[in-house]
C-alpha cells in the first residue's frame, strides 16, 4: 500500500435513535461529539436515523404485499379478459 493515500479507521460509536441502540465499529468517518462507552474510553459519536437494529426488512416486522389477491380482485372487479375490439 502506498503510504499518506488512505483514511484513518478508528473506533466510532453509530448510535440508532429510533432503536436506542449504539454500535462501536470501525469507520473512516469523524464527528465532533463524544461519547463514553462502557469500557471507559471516549468515541466519536454519529447518530443516523435507521440500522438493522430498527429497519423493518431485519427487524421482521416488514410487510408483505399480497399481489395474488390484488390481480384476483382486479380480474373479479373487471373481468379476466378485456372485450376485443372491432
């Protein structure tokens, strides 16, 4: 690797509002807030809106759309088969 070329990774706390869960991982990115983990040392901070601890899709809590009973409701509503025309 070429040296002076690429960021610098250190450990910084993603903390979920919507979920109240905070993660420590390794990143590129910077904030100016700090705050104190459970192992006494102090991180930068970034707050984002939505993780797998709050997104519906990890969550299991996504729902699913019912085509098969919307194109069988619109076949009933409107018939199968549109008239031919002449």
């Amino acid at each position: 690797m070429k040296p002076r070329i690429h960021p610098v990774s250190r450990p910084v706390v993603f903390r979920d509002r919507a979920a109240d869960v905070a993660f420590l991982i390794h990143s590129t990115a910077d904030s100016a807030q700090r705050v104190e983990w459970g192992d006494g040392n102090t991180y930068p901070v970034i707050d984002v809106e939505i993780s797998s601890a709050s997104h519906p899709f990890y969550t299991g809590t996504s729902r699913v759309l019912d085509t098969a009973g919307r194109v069988e409701r619109f076949e009933r509503r409107y018939g199968a088969v549109a008239p031919a025309r002449n």
